[in-house]
C-alpha cells in the first residue's frame, strides 16, 4: 500500500476555511508583532492576549486546506500522520491552549478588578509566562484521546475514526464538550458578571462622591472600561463561534443527530463559523481599540513603538500620587490601582 491522494476539491467550504485560515494567519501575525515589539512595558492582559494570538496564529496554520488523504501505508509514519496530521491533533491542541488563554485573560480582569492590591502585588510577567506553559501542557494532554480514537487500518490503507462501544463514543462527546465549551464558557461568564456586578457597584458609590465635589471621570475609569468591553466582546464572540459546532458534536455522540450529519451543508457551515474565532480577535481589536489601530499604524509606518501596554491603561506612579492627592476621597485608592 503506497500514499495516494484525492483532487483537490475546491467547494465552498474549502474556500471558507482557506479564507478563514489566510486572515487569521495575517490578523494574528500583526497582533503578536504589535504586541512584543512593546514586551518591556507589557503587562499581565497584553502577555496573555500575545499568547492567544499565537495559539489563534497556529489553529490558522493547521486549518489550511489540503488534499484529502486516499491510501496510506500501514508504517508508523502512516498511523503518526492518522492519528496527528490527518486527526487533527495538533490543531484541537492549540484550539484547547487558545481557548484557555482567553479563560485565563478572564480570570486575569476579574482578579484587577475584584481584588486589585493581591492583583498588583503577586501578578508578575514571570506568574503570566507560567501560566500559558502550564496551559499548553495541559492543552497537550487533554488531546490525548485524539490520538487513541484515530488510527490506520491495514487492510483497506485508510484513516478510520474508531470508537469500539457506544458509551466510549457518549464519553468521549461529554469529555470534548465540557473541556472546550462548558469549563471555559462557565468560567468566563463566571468572571465577566463579576466584573460587571463590582464596576456597577463602584459607580453607584463614586457617583454621588463625583457629583458633589463635580469631578468628571477619570482617565484611568474611562481607560479601564474600554478594555473590559473589549475583552467581553472577545468572549461573546468565541462563545457564538463554538456554541453551536459543540452542540452539534455533543448531540451526534449521544445519539441525538445521525451520521448523515457529518455530510451535510449545516455541518460545513458549524465547522467554518467555528474556526473563524481564530481571525475574529484582531478584527474586533482593529475596529474597537484605538491603542491597538495606532500601534498597527506606527508599525507600518516604520515608527518607533511606544513601550506602553496596549490591552491595560498604563498610568504612571507620580501620574496616580498626584491623581489620588487630587482628586481621590480618602480610603478608595484600593479601587484605582489595578
């Protein structure tokens, strides 16, 4: 048995997924340069968003179309090439890493708003570099199964998908569905209603201080809310983007949608609105962040980069001193330094 491929079929959804994996190949590559050419001032939100946009950068690379495998020669390099190329592992790899930076980047804003002083004090560039190594391990094996459930059969030559009894296939359509929808969804919504619940919360309460002594909103508030909508917005897209494929997935596993799905046009269609998550970020970074569009700017311009943070205002040690001198009541300044 020898390597044999089929002609490349140009349908609609290979011409999806390549437009998809062209602009996230060069959304994300604009993001990662952006954002390390200011590394020296980069703080906890821009180090993990660098990082999503290279786990995004890598989900783009695999998604590029190729020709679909005919025969494959029952070697090693045979079942390697079932179980991770033509399985897709290393894709659902960094799909998971990217989907767990962007818990992370949530979990990153509740903790600055919510508990601000711990947040200043233990959160570090070394903690944040730390926390995306362990999420890519993890990441790593959490994709395990892939690799067990692809294989090469020696008889025909081909790349099966094969799940030997049916709880093993409900177990494994509940595992994909809780480690990339449930967890991280649960995790994100968890934190943003937080965040939204302790900004409300301050508002109500600086709002008669502000109005009595007739101070207008601070740069930092104004500065801070920006980024919070921002990355609100991100997690509303990603959970748009894969609500619906992982349902789908979940309700096939249990038995609920047939195999006739997997051909079928709403199929195509859950699979291309999925992977257009991984261009979306710097698409909603371009239209929506001012700091972002200049940076970009600059950096075709061939302009020096400011090294001030990007996805964080960046407000100076005197800059705040004078701030809460001036315009602080006393026993707030907790709520202002995040």
């Amino acid at each position: 048995m020898t390597w044999s491929w089929h002609p490349m079929q140009w349908s609609w959804y290979v011409i999806g997924e390549l437009v998809t994996a062209v602009l996230g190949i060069i959304g994300n590559l604009l993001v990662i340069v952006v954002i390390f050419c200011r590394r020296s001032k980069s703080r906890s939100t821009d180090i993990l968003v660098g990082h999503l946009a290279c786990a995004d950068l890598l989900t783009s690379l695999f998604l590029v179309p190729y020709p679909d495998i005919n025969t494959v020669p029952y070697t090693w390099f045979g079942a390697i090439f079932c179980k991770v190329i033509k399985g897709n592992y290393l894709m659902w790899t960094s799909v998971t890493a990217s989907i767990y930076i962007l818990s992370a980047i949530s979990i990153d804003r509740y903790f600055a708003v919510v508990y601000p002083l711990h947040f200043k004090r233990f959160i570090s560039r070394r903690l944040v570099i730390a926390v995306v190594f362990v999420i890519w391990i993890g990441a790593c094996v959490l994709m395990i199964p892939v690799l067990l459930i692809n294989n090469a059969d020696v008889i025909p030559g081909k790349c099966i998908f094969h799940l030997p009894f049916p709880k093993l296939q409900v177990a494994y359509g509940l595992f994909t569905f809780i480690i990339r929808l449930a967890i991280p969804t649960s995790i994100m919504l968890f934190t943003q209603v937080t965040i939204a619940r302790v900004l409300r919360r301050e508002a109500s309460r600086f709002k008669s201080q502000k109005t009595a002594q007739s101070l207008p909103s601070s740069f930092h508030d104004v500065a801070r809310a920006r980024v919070l909508e921002l990355l609100l917005l991100v997690v509303v897209v990603y959970i748009v983007c894969w609500a619906p494929d992982q349902l789908a997935f979940l309700s096939f596993n249990l038995g609920l949608v047939p195999d006739s799905h997997f051909a079928s046009p709403l199929h195509r269609i859950l699979i291309v609105l999925a992977f257009c998550n991984s261009c979306a970020n710097p698409i909603i970074y371009t239209f929506r962040h001012q700091k972002f569009r200049r940076a970009a700017r600059d950096f075709f311009k061939g302009v020096t980069a400011s090294r001030l943070p990007i996805f964080e205002e960046f407000v100076s040690e005197n800059t705040q001193s004078s701030a809460h001198r001036n315009t602080t009541p006393p026993g707030i300044e907790q709520h202002q330094n995040y």
